[in-house]
C-alpha cells in the first residue's frame, strides 16, 4: 500500500525554522515529481514548492520564496522542506504529494494521485 508519511511539524515561535520531512513507502519517489502544499485554518489548500523527479528543476510560491527550500534524497525516499522566518500565516496543515504532472501543472492538486495525511505546523507571535 502506497503511503507517505510527513514529520517534522510542531510548534514554533514567529521567525523560528522547521524542516518538515515526506516518507514514501511501497512507492519509489525518485520516478515521481514532489510537491508540498498547506491547508491554512479555513481555507483551500495551496501550492509550497515543488521539485522535478531528479531534483534538478524546483518551483516555490511567491510567499514562500527566500524562506524555504525543497530538496529530496531519492537514495534514503525522502523529500524535505526547509523552512525558515516563518510567520504566523504559514500556519497550515503541510502535506507532501506524489504525481507525474507535466511542469507546467506542478501546482495544481488534482496533478498528484498520492498524498501524505499532513502535518501541522503553528507559528505563534
């Protein structure tokens, strides 16, 4: 059974850093792009970052850009983000996602058929 699993998230003060980290099993992530993305408290959820399949071509969202970093370790099926100077409207559920979008859709939700269950990151003031 295909699972990803994220960790990492938890409580931090406002510009504190976390590194939330994305776990794959019975799937083999090197053959998949990755994105995250996060669900703020009463809203959609919406694009982080993304990172092609080789690691070599990466997207951020403008309000993540500068603060953060993806990155994935396809040797360990691992895929991360650094995130650093967080504010409290980084406060989201943050989940990872596995798919095949063409590049130009790495964005879109409805591109990853496998997502991890989330993992709650709060940035309090």
């Amino acid at each position: 059974q295909v699972q990803l699993v994220e960790s990492g998230g938890g409580l931090v003060q406002l510009g504190g850093s976390l590194r939330l980290s994305c776990a794959a099993s019975a799937l083999t992530l090197s053959t998949y792009h990755m994105g995250w993305f996060r669900q703020p408290p009463g809203k959609d959820r919406e694009f982080v970052a993304a990172i092609s399949s080789n690691g070599y071509v990466i997207y951020y969202t403008d309000f993540v850009k500068g603060r953060s970093t993806i990155s994935r370790d396809n040797a360990k099926n691992m895929i991360y983000l650094q995130m650093n100077s967080l504010k409290p409207e980084d406060t989201a559920v943050y989940s990872c996602a596995a798919g095949h979008p063409s590049w130009s859709k790495v964005t879109m939700r409805d591109e990853y058929p496998y997502w991890g269950q989330g993992n709650q990151v709060t940035v309090t003031v």
